[in-house]
C-alpha cells in the first residue's frame, strides 16, 4: 500500500514513475516559503499534516483553486500549500540557528521589525552588514542568528534543546509551536541528517539498540504516535502534550506515565549514526 504522505499524486497530477489511470504527469515548478509559517495540509482547507517554514522550498504539481499541491524538498512530505504563501524558488544558503530572530527594513536593531522567523526557516544572503545580513528581498537579520548551511551543527541534542519551552502544536514545526517528531526532525535537519516529518517514519532512523542496554545521548524512544530524544541516559526531551510544550523528563518516569495514561510501551529504541550530509 503506498504512504500518500510520500506519494506524489493526487487524482489528478502524478510525477513520473506514480502516475495510475487518469492521472496526468506533471514537472515540478519550484517555489519557496514566503510566510514565517505555513500549514501543509492533507486536502485543499483540510487538516494540518505538518508545516513548513520560511525559504523551505516545494515543488509544486498543481494549483488549483488557492491551492498548491506538491512536495516539501526538504523531506519528500507530500500535500497542499496555500499559493499565497508560496513565492518564486529562493536557493537558501544560511540557516536561522537562534530560536526565533525578527527581519528588520534595515540593518538597526531599533527600527521596527518585519517580522519573526523561527529556528530553521532558510534564508539567502545578498550582502553584509557590520551587524546584520542582507537577505533577499530586501530585509535584515541579525547575523548572530544565522548559521552557513554549508556549516551543519554538530549534536541533535544540543538544537532540540533549543525547543525547551516551546508551546506543543499538533503538526507543529517551528519555534512558535512544535509536536514531538517536529522537534526531532529540525535537530536532525539542522545537523545535515535527512529526517522524514512524523514519528512512524522517523522510527526507521538508525538501528535498533538491543533490549535492557542502557540509553545514551541522542537516541530516539518511540511510543505509538510518539518520539522522545535521550539527553543522556537518564533524560529525555520530547514535545508532549502532557506538559503542553517541550520538556524534560526523566526517561524511567516518562515510560511509566505514557503507559499509565494508556499509552503502551516504547516499541522502539533507535541509534543514529551522526554522519551529517553537507550543503
């Protein structure tokens, strides 16, 4: 059975190679997030599946009534866009590694801001200032807050950490609100390791970590519907909706309380092999 989260098509468009009766094979035309935030939905108006974020580019196959249907590039998620929130393909090369960071007109801290950016969002840089960056479109970042996409981080942990606090958001992707497989995917992103968006495809990252072997940094605990990220072998940090936002808990604790509420047990405990794909 295909996963229509990964399946390029809809009833009527179809990339190559997934193209069945009646459906038309399309080219992708390339585009890019316009907006801080925007939702990727399951059907035109339907419900939010994942979202996407500024600079992210997507590949449209159709647009169709404000809509565009196509695929998020930076990991293959399939749905629909608002067109209003899609602009002419931007290459980005700098990444916004602070939490959040406002776009400013000019390159002064003191004027007033455009707008805020989250974690993540990707930007093309034009010209520097003494201070800022100039991005394309004409608007300025503070240059503390971004990071050469050439230049991954390092350690998963240390960037899902940059979460703590965060508001839980179903579907949720950015520092304004964020679930537990939207965490693990932007420190894996950040870190140039490819990461699907939600937690049963991320559950086939890495390998499997033998039953009763003791957890260490940066590996991945999964529930049905759910993933956490070890701090240590104690530790865990995990966008949850019991704390409402992205919190730390005690692993131990955390097991014993997700299967009190009815939850089940961790099905899985993955290692990842921290080998970060550059650019």
């Amino acid at each position: 059975m295909t996963d229509r989260r990964l399946t390029p098509a809809n009833a009527r468009v179809a990339l190559a190679g997934f193209a069945g009766e009646g459906q038309r094979i399309v080219l992708p035309e390339p585009a890019t997030v316009t907006v801080p935030v925007a939702d990727l939905r399951a059907a035109p108006g339907g419900a939010r599946e994942r979202q996407l974020l500024w600079g992210d580019r997507f590949d449209v196959l159709e647009r169709r009534a404000g809509w565009a249907f196509g695929v998020s590039r930076k990991d293959g998620y399939v749905g629909y866009v608002a067109e209003r929130d899609l602009g002419a393909e931007v290459v980005p090369d700098y990444l916004i590694s602070a939490r959040a960071t406002h776009l400013y007109p000019t390159d002064d801290m003191k004027s007033e801001a455009v707008t805020s950016l989250s974690f993540g969002s990707r930007v093309r840089v034009v010209d520097e200032r003494r201070k800022f960056m100039e991005i394309e479109g004409g608007l300025f970042v503070p240059k503390p807050h971004l990071r050469p996409l050439a230049r991954p981080f390092s350690d998963p942990v240390t960037v899902a950490q940059l979460f703590f606090g965060t508001p839980y958001l179903w579907g949720g992707n950015s520092a304004f609100g964020i679930d537990c497989s939207g965490t693990v995917q932007a420190a894996l992103l950040a870190c140039g390791i490819d990461c699907p968006g939600d937690s049963d495809l991320q559950q086939a990252l890495g390998a499997q970590v033998a039953e009763g072997e003791s957890y260490q940094r940066g590996d991945l605990l999964f529930w049905k519907g759910h993933v956490a990220i070890c701090v240590d072998d104690e530790v865990m940090l995990h966008a949850n909706a019991h704390h409402m936002a992205v919190a730390y808990e005690p692993i131990g604790r955390a097991i014993a309380r997700i299967a009190a509420q009815g939850d089940g047990p961790v099905i899985a405990h993955r290692r990842l092999e921290i080998t970060p794909r550059r650019g």
